[in-house]
C-alpha cells in the first residue's frame, strides 16, 4: 500500500483518528497511539521540543519517535515537526487569512445577481444540509440518555463557541435539575471542574479553531470518570479524542466566524428530542414554577 504523508495538522488528525477506530488498514501499538495523540493534544509543544524531549516525556526511545515518524509517512522526525511547526504559524494569522480570503472571493463571486446576505444563506444553508447527510440519531439518543441519567450536566463552551453554550444551557435549565454553564467570565474553569464528580455529564462545545481550555476539560473529565458529550465540526476534532460521544456539524465558511447555523439546529434537536423522552409531568411541573417566578419578577414584556 502507497504511503500516505499527511500535509496539515487536519489530515493527521483525520489519520489518527482512523487508525484509533481501526478503520484505516496501518496498525499503531497502544503506547503509539498515545505518544501521536499527546502530539496532535500539545501541537505548540510538539513545534517546538527535540526528538530527545518527546521521546523522555513519553518514556520511550528515541529511535521509537523516528520510527512513528516513519510510519506516519515522514523521512524522520524532523518532517513531523516541520508539520506541525508549519501549523502554529498558520494559527497565528487565522483570522486575517480568514478575511482576505473572504475578500479575494468578494461578496458576489458567487453569483452576480446575488448579494453578500444571498452569499452567507446560501453557505449556512449548505453547513445545514451537509450536517443533516452525516447525522447520526444513535449518537443523538446517546447525548439524550446522557443527560436524563446524569447527576448534574455541565455545559462549556469558550470564545466563539460561549454563544451556542449558553443557548443550549439557557432552554435545558427550563426541562432539567441541576444544569450549570462553567467557565464563564468571574468563575475559574479549574474551580468549575473541581466540582464534578462520577455519575456527572459534562457537554462541551468547540469548533475550529479550537480552544486549549475546553479540550483539556474533556481530557480532565474523561480521567475523573466524568462522561463526556461533545458538539463540534469533525470526528477528528481535538475534542472527540477524549470520547466517542459527539455530534458533528459542518461550519465551512470563508468568514473570519464560524458559520453557527447548523450547530444551533443540532442543538434545538437536542432539547426537542429531550423534552420528547422526559417525563411529562416533571416537565409541566418545572415550566409551571419558571413561569410563576417569570411572572412575579415580570421580567418578559
């Protein structure tokens, strides 16, 4: 079989994330397996560390990481980090490579009759589409189970993904006990995550770019016996390494933003298919007393 060399940190993640789920014909030994994901996890780290540096953190020999290397397509461990050194820069000028090629496009490269807002429904239309050709019900029952038998739910989102956490914990806090948003500004993330314990549900949100924080959330959790349930825009995404519970939803867009439209659809699934599996009583009982003190407050108009 021809060798395959991956050209971006996205392909190796694709490639890792295939071979982890056997579906790609080259095998990876356990303690492989967890020196290439403890990579793609640290790729600052990665960029900049020797060969000798990644082999002693991994306890492993130097000769191992050449030959990881070899395996992943490189003439050497050199090319590797080339890889992922090439990564980091390119992260640094995401959103400024993002605008101009919105720019070079301009707003009406895609039709002349069509204006810029014509452009963004059609993009956000097609993220729709592609996320409803992949979405997988079973992992949607999944997350509902999740939650019905969870202790408490913890929902994170950080940056531009903090707009969909909150949205998603705003309507489930209306259905269901104890539901907390953590990392929000005036809390510490790593105080929020002490909290958690066995039998609790933490839902994370990410999309690329991905944020450190919240993938180390996931990686924390998963440790703590905590379940992870994760929303984000590919299965080999960053954060799906820490648990093969996930929805995905596609975000494609030449903007310098991510295109949200489609992961709010799965996630008004989400709470619609909940409210189908919760008990109706409970619920009456729960939207009943948030309205009473809505109410009382008269806080709508």
């Amino acid at each position: 079989m021809k060798s395959f060399t991956p050209n971006s940190i996205e392909e190796l993640q694709r490639l890792y994330f295939s071979i982890r789920s056997g579906e790609h014909a080259m095998r990876f030994t356990e303690r492989n397996l967890a020196v290439l994901k403890r990579m793609l996890d640290e790729p600052h780290e990665t960029a900049t560390k020797s060969i000798s540096e990644i082999a002693r953190e991994n306890g492993i020999n130097i000769s191992s990481v050449t030959r990881l290397a070899q395996k992943l397509g490189f003439s050497g461990f050199p090319g590797l980090r080339n890889l992922f050194r090439r990564h980091v820069q390119q992260r640094k000028r995401f959103y400024s490579q993002q605008v101009r090629k919105f720019l070079e496009k301009g707003p009406d490269a895609a039709d002349d009759k069509s204006g810029l807002l014509q452009r963004v429904i059609e993009d956000e239309w097609s993220n729709v589409m592609l996320m409803a050709d992949t979405f997988e019900e079973v992992q949607l029952r999944r997350a509902v189970n999740l939650i019905i038998n969870a202790r408490e739910i913890h929902i994170i989102g950080l940056r531009s993904s903090y707009a969909l956490a909150y949205y998603l914990s705003f309507y489930m806090k209306m259905i269901h006990s104890g539901v907390s948003l953590i990392g929000r500004a005036g809390h510490t993330l790593a105080e929020d995550l002490a909290r958690l314990q066995s039998g609790d549900l933490l839902i994370a949100i990410g999309v690329n770019p991905y944020t450190r924080d919240t993938v180390e959330a996931c990686r924390i959790c998963r440790e703590q016996n905590v379940d992870v349930f994760v929303i984000t825009d590919s299965p080999s995404s960053p954060l799906t390494n820490e648990t093969k519970n996930y929805l995905s939803v596609s975000i494609q867009g030449d903007y310098f933003f991510s295109p949200i439209a489609a992961a709010v659809i799965c996630i008004e699934t989400l709470l619609s298919e909940l409210v189908n599996q919760l008990d109706d009583s409970v619920l009456h009982d729960r939207l009943s007393h948030a309205e009473k003190i809505l109410d009382r407050m008269n806080v709508e108009i």
